[in-house]
C-alpha cells in the first residue's frame, strides 16, 4: 500500500513524512523545500494483539514456556519478525509512505511539477493533506505571521487540492468525451461506463469506481440521456464525482499545537480529519533512537530513560511536551495513517506460516512475517502475495487457529494465521 503525503509547500508534510518514516528529508522553512517525491516506509501498530500472545498462552498452559518475567525487554513477545517490530503484543507493520513535492495552484495546468505531480498522487491508494491548522503560512506556502481567520483559510487550502483534481479529471475526460459520447450512442448507458472505466483506469478506477461516481452524478442531475449535448458544468460535475470516488482525501490538521482552538472542524471533507503535531512526534521519535526517551509512536506519554544525562533544557523541553501530549491524547501522526490503512482501506493482518502448529516459517521462526492486505481476501489470492509458485501451484489451506482446511475461496479477517498448501 502507498499512502501518498500531499499539500501546499511549507505546511509540515516532510516533517509528517519524517517523524512517521525516520527518514532523513530536507526539511526547510521555505517553498519547494521537496523537489521530487520521497518514498519510505512507515511502521503502523496492526489494530489486534500479535498471534503471538496466544500462541504463548498455548505454551505456557503446555508447561513448554515459562511466564513473562518482569523484566522482558518484549514484554511477552516471542515472535521473530523479519520487518517492524513486536513489543507487548504490538506488532509493528510496513505501509510506504509516499512525500508528494508541494502542490500550488494551477498543478493541473503546468504550474509547479503539473502532471508530475499528478502521476505521483495517482500512484497512491490514499491521499493525506497536510493542511497548516495553526494559519502560519499563505496559499502559496509562504510564512506569515498568522492568518485572521483560520477557518476560512483551511476552507480554501483544501479546496484548491479537490479543484486541481476536478480540473485534471475534467481534462481526461474533455479529451475524449466525443468518441465517448459516441460509444453511448452505439451502446446506451452501459458504454458510458464501459468509456469512463477505460479512461481511468490509470488512475486505479475500478468498476465500483465509477459506477458509484454514476449514481452520485444521477442523484444530483437524473438520467444520463444524451450526453453528447452536456455543457461544460454538467461534464465538470462528472468529473468531481469521479474525483471523489478515486481520490478520498483525509486532512492531518498539522501544527495543532500551535492552533487556536479547533480550526479543523470548519473543514469539509470526504475522508477522516485528524489533528496532527508532526514536529512533536518527529522530536520523540528522534529523542526515542537516541536513547533519551522510550517512546511507542502513537502513543500519549513517553518514560526519561535516565534523566541524569540530560540537561536542565532537555528535561523542560521533554516536560512539555509530556503536558501536551497528555492533553491531546497522542500527536495523531500515527494515528491517523493507522486509520487510514486499516479503516479507511479496510486493510487487515494476516500471518502466513510453513507450520500451522508451531506458527513458524520454513526456518523455524516464529511467525516472521505479517501481510497487510484487504480484508476478506481469498486464501488463494493471498497466496499469490506470498509467493506467485505459491499461487501457480495452490491446492489448499490450513487455519492456524482452529486447524480447519479450508478452500481457494476462503476469506481471510484480521489475525488470522494461515498455512497454504501448493505443488511443489
């Protein structure tokens, strides 16, 4: 999955990137700060306990494990992740994070990186707006003192990322809605989607796509009819319900730290609005890798690991951002990519394994690997993202829960442990 970081130039989005990634990016106060887009990967707590605590459980209550002891660095934990992590239970899984250079007005008609910066929106499954929630930046991204009316100003730095997007849908569409108009001529509705689905499906539209996107334009204007005598405003209304379907947009309201009140409930919008403290979480994060802190990301407190080495502007500084954090409930970086991924997306985690009794790998390890994929999806299908011979040579699976073979067609749901079975 690619989660794609969007917004105007100078509000936070590579300090986002940063603190969700640990990558190294420049980070500037100044537009255009990002040239080209920076991809990592962000580790995100799967939403249920690892297989692992009950996979120790069954050991435990065998007499094949001794109980956690106080001092387990792991805290119980016994899997043997390949990538992320696993600390009391909580398993730490990968989603690229995708660091968009600064939108500016007029992408859709060359301006700034254009269709650049178009092509690498459309390469992401879900788009995160970094908006400037605390007003101290203009719509082009330049540094100001403070913005009168916050409300106001999120209202517009959101709409001009929807209305570059409705402008490029529109083109795509304008270029070819003769020959489409044509199609419905020859073949009524049904060459209407059929044209629409063709059209975009470089931009990841699927039939559902557009079909809903039809029935929202049906709602508002009644039957398609004859659309070779549309006006512009009818076809630009098909290009924004388009937009909604292939590009739900979620807010990080960033800087919410520094905002007065709760600019972000003015925003409208077709995804999740979340208040983000990027900066916070990037310095925790930073200050957890050097040792300073033990800090889990999303979480709404951090420990001093030793505070005898720190000084006297470190521990007010660390202080501080205790306080906020607790009053906030956490910085919302993580949170809201977790959202996203697994709610939004409606993505889940499933362990594949070579031993559906020991939950190990052909290595003996233990459950090393974690698959974030859609949920419901077919053992079969999950096979081909393990392996594609794995898929070629699929004859059946095993539930590692409850042992139970299963078909080509099962659906798998979050945490579920799974063997497959494939000609060798």
């Amino acid at each position: 999955m690619r989660i794609g970081l969007v917004g105007k130039p100078n509000v936070g989005k590579s300090t986002y990137f940063s603190a969700a990634t640990l990558a190294k990016v420049d980070i500037a106060n100044y537009p255009f700060c990002t040239i080209e887009a920076n991809v990592g990967v962000a580790f995100i707590a799967a939403p249920m306990p690892c297989p692992c605590k009950d996979l120790r459980e069954r050991l435990e209550a065998d007499g094949r494990l001794e109980p956690v002891s106080d001092d387990d660095p792991r805290q119980g934990s016994i899997c043997e992740p390949r990538t992320g992590s696993c600390v009391g239970y909580v398993r730490l899984v990968p989603t690229f994070l995708v660091d968009v250079a600064g939108l500016v007005p007029g992408a859709a008609d060359g301006r700034g990186r254009g269709n650049a910066f178009l092509s690498d929106l459309a390469n992401c499954d879900a788009l995160i707006q970094v908006v400037d929630a605390a007003g101290l930046t203009d719509i082009e991204g330049n540094p100001i003192a403070a913005v009168e009316d916050v409300e106001s100003a999120l209202k517009e730095e959101t709409s001009f990322l929807t209305e570059e997007l409705d402008s490029w849908i529109y083109g795509i569409l304008d270029d070819g809605w003769s020959r489409g108009s044509r199609r419905v001529q020859a073949e009524g509705d049904k060459g209407l989607t059929t044209f629409l689905h063709e059209r975009f499906t470089g931009l990841g539209a699927s039939l559902s796509h557009v079909l809903q996107a039809l029935d929202g334009f049906r709602n508002q204007w009644g039957d398609l009819d004859t659309p070779w005598m549309w006006s512009e405003e009818k076809v630009r209304s098909l290009a924004l319900h388009l937009r909604c379907q292939l590009f739900p947009i979620h807010i990080a309201a960033n800087k919410a730290d520094s905002a007065k009140g709760t600019p972000w409930n003015a925003i409208e919008a077709n995804g999740i609005i979340q208040p983000t403290m990027a900066d916070m979480e990037l310095a925790l994060r930073r200050a957890d890798s050097g040792g300073m802190i033990s800090y889990s990301p999303g979480g709404d407190s951090f420990d001093i690991v030793d505070e005898s080495k720190l000084n006297p502007a470190q521990i007010n500084a660390l202080s501080s951002m205790k306080d906020k954090l607790a009053q906030s409930g956490g910085t919302g970086v993580a949170e809201l990519l977790s959202n996203v991924l697994f709610n939004a997306l409606d993505h889940v985690v499933v362990y594949p394994v070579a031993d559906e009794n020991a939950w190990k790998d052909s290595e003996g390890r233990i459950l090393p690997d974690a698959f974030v994929v859609p949920n419901g999806i077919e053992a079969k299908a999950l096979a081909y993202k393990v392996h594609s011979d794995l898929g070629d040579g699929f004859i059946k699976a095993v539930d590692g829960r409850s042992r139970r073979i299963v078909g080509a067609d099962h659906e798998c749901s979050d945490s579920d442990v799974i063997k497959i079975h494939a000609k060798s």
